[in-house]
C-alpha cells in the first residue's frame, strides 16, 4: 500500500457494505466495478450523515472529478466489510477524500480510494468556489481546522 501525506488511520464515518452474489467474479472475489461501487455508497452516506439531508446529486453543486483506486487484497463473499470515508482537505473549489474498504472482524484494507470533489454550477456550467458554511461543517466533523 501507497504512502500518504495525510492520516490515513483515523475516520469517523464508516459504513456497513451489503455484498451480494452478484458482486463476485469467477474467481469468487468481489469485482472491481462493484468495489468502486461500494465507495459511491459510502461516500452518500457520509455526506447525508454529515448535512443531516438527504444529497440531491442532480442538483447539488458538487461532482467528482478524479478517482484513484488500489485494490489491495481480496474481498470474498462473507466478509463482514465497511467503507470508511473522510475528507482530508479542501480548496476554494474542490474537496479531496480518502475512502478505504476494511474487513470489520480482523481490520484489513482490502482497497482504497482517493478522489476529488468540485463545486459546480449546473446553470452555467462551470465550476463554483464551495460555501464557507458547507466546509465548516466537514471540518467540524472531522475535527480539522483550516
């Protein structure tokens, strides 16, 4: 696994991945596509639970625009795994996000995730400098000061 700038330890959101049969592959391992999946989920709940609200992201002023993903270890059909997910830092207009898939019972990465957010304007298509109020709410939340 890569080395980071940034605590890749500590996160105060996680949540429960339902598998499915339909996640395997022939070699009985959790697709790729469906891991990258599990992350979407993650990061939904991660920012509903944070805003108190359900996230309207056909409205909402952020899109993800850079995904980078390592597949460490298999995830096989009966693990009991999590997606934890934190935001590690924002900029005028984009936020950055680490996500990781652990196996609850013995605490193994099994894959990891680093993206980035933008703010965008869907009327004028472009992107928008993210509200003020919306990057103290993450940053209370992860305890984090700018």
């Amino acid at each position: 696994m890569r080395d980071y700038d940034f605590d890749c330890e500590t996160f105060f959101h996680e949540k429960q991945i339902q598998m499915r049969f339909s996640d395997l592959d022939a070699m009985n391992h959790v697709n790729n596509g469906f891991q990258m999946h599990y992350f979407d989920v993650g990061r939904i709940y991660y920012f509903s639970d944070i805003l108190h609200r359900d996230v309207d992201w056909t409205n909402d002023f952020l899109v993800l625009v850079h995904l980078e993903l390592d597949f460490v270890a298999p995830i096989e059909m009966g693990m009991d795994i999590y997606v934890q997910t934190k935001t590690i830092s924002f900029g005028k207009k984009s936020m950055k996000m680490f996500q990781r898939i652990i196996d609850k019972k013995t605490g193994e990465v099994k894959s990891t995730c680093f993206s980035i957010l933008s703010g965008y304007n869907r009327e004028k298509q472009c992107s928008q400098s993210l509200p003020e109020e919306y990057i103290n709410t993450f940053l209370s939340f992860e305890k984090q000061t700018k």
